[in-house]
C-alpha cells in the first residue's frame, strides 16, 4: 500500500470516529425538565418566586428557604468535585464572615448529593477543608435540584426581601461580586 492510501484510510477513521462521538454524545443527554417531583412548573427566571423546599444539613438542622423570607438569600447549588465550586467557596465564605450582619442576607449552599462521587464524606471533607460556617442544606433525593433544572454548577438564586429571585447566575462567583449582587438586591 502506498502513503496516500494509508493517509486517506487514517482520515476516514479519524472522521467515522468523530461521528460515533457526536452521534453517542447527542443520545447521552437528557431531556429537558417540564415539571418536578415538588409539581411546580421549572425554569426559574428574573421577577419569579423560588418554589419552596425543605431540606436537612450534616447536623440535623432542618433548613426551608421560605423561612428567610424577608431576608436577602444566596441560594446557591454546588457538589464538591466541582473546580468552579472549590475556587468560589472562599470568597463565598469570605464574604458571609464579613457582611452577613451589615446586608442582612443568608447563604444557603445546597449539596447535589446524588452527585457526589465520595458521598456524605466527601461532603464533610470539603466543608471542613473550607471552614465553612453558612447553612448547607443536602439535597440527597435530588429533588431540589432537578425542581431548579441546574444543569451546571456552581449555579445560584440571588432571592430579594420580597421572596422573588432578582438574577440567576451560573458558575462561581467572587467577593466582590457577590457584595454587588446583594447590595442590588431589594
């Protein structure tokens, strides 16, 4: 066999690759949420009450958004595999440290746990390595999270006073961003 054939023979293999890739990848993902398990309508947007959940943190605390009504709220959705969620969990808690009794808001930091790949330890692991403070409620039946449809994480809900989500923001977040979201917020 000549070069050019084995040249031309190592391009259709590259390219018939390529589009079993394409083809598997097109197949492997799911299909939109139209409702939850909670049977509230998803797709949370700007102007939109947050539905209401219920969930419990590593010591038992029972944490339900609609209790901090009237109370700015960071509710944002993490795993702890996640790098963007690992580089924004300092500031995060920077932050809470610094301005929670001057901007009278809450941090609730939900945990996808479903997704977690080491479990609850890992869970425990990265709150400790972090020194965490704030609320960290466990979706553990990944109802929440599938109720907000977050698809990528870090994803979080500035939610107003007035219980109505002011801006959706995907992907971590700084101090200083975070301060300006809450000091925009009604």
């Amino acid at each position: 066999m000549n070069k050019k054939l084995i040249g031309y023979l190592i391009a259709a293999l590259l390219i018939g690759t390529l589009v079993v890739i394409m083809v598997k990848t097109n197949l492997d993902k799911p299909e939109p949420i139209a409702t939850s398990k909670l049977g509230v309508e998803t797709g949370l947007g700007q102007g939109e009450a947050p539905p209401d959940f219920e969930l419990t943190t590593l010591s038992g605390d029972v944490v339900k958004l609609s209790d901090f009504k009237g109370k700015k709220v960071i509710l944002n959705f993490w795993a702890s595999y996640c790098p963007p969620c690992k580089a924004e969990m300092p500031h995060m808690q920077n932050y809470y440290e610094g301005y929670k009794e001057e901007d009278n808001f809450e941090i609730l930091a939900v945990n996808l746990t479903p997704s977690e790949r080491n479990g609850i330890q890992g869970v425990e692991d990265f709150i400790d390595t972090y020194e965490l403070t704030f609320p960290i409620p466990l979706d553990e039946e990944g109802i929440v999270g599938e109720t907000y449809q977050i698809l990528t994480i870090p994803t979080t809900y500035m939610i107003g006073t007035d219980g109505v989500i002011g801006q959706q923001i995907n992907g971590p977040m700084d101090e200083s961003m975070l301060k300006e979201l809450v000091e925009n917020l009604d």
